[in-house]
C-alpha cells in the first residue's frame, strides 16, 4: 500500500493561485501510476483536496472509481497485502466531520493526520514496510 500525494493541478482544473492551489492525493499499488480525478476541482468535496483510490491492487471499500473517499472519517481498504482503515486530515480542507476536524486541528500546529489500522495478509519484515507521502510543495499552514 502507498499513498501518493502532489500539489499539481489536475488537467482540467481552473486557473488557480498558489493559496488554492488543488491538491491530487491517489492511493497506489505502484508509485509510478498516475491517475487525474475527472471531477472538476469547483466541485470537490473537501476542496482544495481531492484523495482517490488509484491503481489496480489497493481497493477503498464503498467508494465508487474516480470518486474522493472521505476526509476526516475513517474508511476501510483492501489489497493483496493488507486490509485495514484509514483516516486522513488535512487542515486547511473540508471535512466529512467538520466538529473533530476542529478539535483536532485547534491549536494550529499540524497540517495534516494520517492513521492506518489494520493487519498485514502475509508475514512481512517491518523494514520492508514503507508509508509516506510525496509533495509536490509545502503544504500552506
């Protein structure tokens, strides 16, 4: 499981300026996918955010294709390696549950919140375990 992340605007989107830029966030299998959202950045949910299941392996479970999976709630994944949730915060976008985005993000130091739970489908060496994200950017505080 990886989760890719980048600051550059979709094809399709609008003339932005750098306070709004949109942010394309896709989970992937494989780093070297890269996949647009079709939904125009106006219409995003949690704009300026837009996180959606990429790629052929990792499943995000209740979520149609090429639509956003939830920000600020927990959401449940699936591959061949791993199943488990996810909950994603991202202070300066919309939330699924507004109330715990503003308690979480009240003292104004973080930017972001990533928490994986779950369990690993095969025996696999922590050292060989790899979670990150990748910025096109800094984020804007």
């Amino acid at each position: 499981f990886n989760a890719v992340s980048s600051l550059s605007p979709p094809p399709n989107a609008t003339a932005s300026t750098e306070e709004n830029l949109p942010i394309m966030t896709a989970f992937s299998s494989n780093f070297t996918e890269s996949e647009f959202p079709t939904m125009k950045p106006e219409n995003w949910p949690h704009k300026p955010v837009f996180v959606q299941e990429v790629g052929s392996d990792t499943k995000v479970l209740a979520v149609d294709n090429d639509q956003p999976v939830p920000v600020g709630v927990p959401f449940e994944i699936d591959s061949s390696l791993f199943k488990g949730k996810i909950l994603l915060r991202f202070r300066n976008a919309n939330s699924d549950d507004p109330e715990s985005h503003s308690k979480y993000f009240k003292d104004g130091k973080q930017l972001t919140q990533t928490v994986i739970q779950g369990r690993f489908k095969q025996s696999i060496k922590m050292s060989e375990v790899y979670v990150g994200s990748l910025f096109a950017q800094p984020l804007a505080a």
